[in-house]
C-alpha cells in the first residue's frame, strides 16, 4: 500500500463503511462495492494478519474518506479511484480473501442489487 493511502486509515471505522456502502451502492456500482465487501469481511476474519489488515484499513478509510483524488460526486468517473484503491489493496492481499469471504460479500450484493 501507497504512503498515499495509509494516511486514510484514521478515516476507517465500522459505522462509517456501512453507512457509505448504504448510501452509495448503487452509484458507486456493483463491482467497486463487491471489492469494498471482499476487504470488510477479510478485515473481520481472524486469520488475516495484522500486516494484510493495515493495507485493507487503508484502502477502506481512502473508500470511505470524502476527499480523494476524484471526487465521488462526479458522474461516472467519481469512484474510479475508489475501484483502483480497493483493486490494488484486493490484489496485495489476495491470500486472505477465501472462498467464504467471497460468498458473503456475494450474499451481500445479491441482497442489494438482486
């Protein structure tokens, strides 16, 4: 993970991811919201390391932070970063991301997306 991303892990907390994946689901569209899940309950899984937790910390804080590099209320492009941000920190922790966290997160979004 980035310099640029570990300063956005003081803007991660439990209640302010849920209230943004709430809020923006459907806008920010299924794929970034897939990734945000993939890494929420991969944070939540004990046997994910602490190292792998910082880099999901971050990646979820920059998610959830209202300044980033583009704006989330820009139409199409708004979660672009977001995307590149929770793909990057998907791929550094990949290992941690079992076959379970990938159907919960999938349970999630056919929850919501149907």
């Amino acid at each position: 993970m980035s310099e640029d991303t570990k300063k956005y892990e003081k803007d991660y907390d439990d209640g302010s991811f849920w209230k943004k994946v709430k809020k923006y689901a459907v806008k920010a569209g299924r794929e970034v919201i897939e990734k945000a899940l993939q890494l929420y309950y991969a944070l939540q899984n004990k046997d994910t390391p602490l190292w792998a937790k910082s880099v999901i910390i971050g990646a979820l804080g920059y998610f959830i932070s209202p300044i980033d590099i583009i704006p989330d209320a820009i139409p199409v492009i708004g979660y672009a970063d977001d995307l590149g941000v929770l793909t990057a920190a998907i791929a550094t922790v990949s290992t941690y991301i079992t076959p379970e966290i990938k159907t919960n997160a999938s349970n999630k979004l056919v929850d919501w997306f149907g």
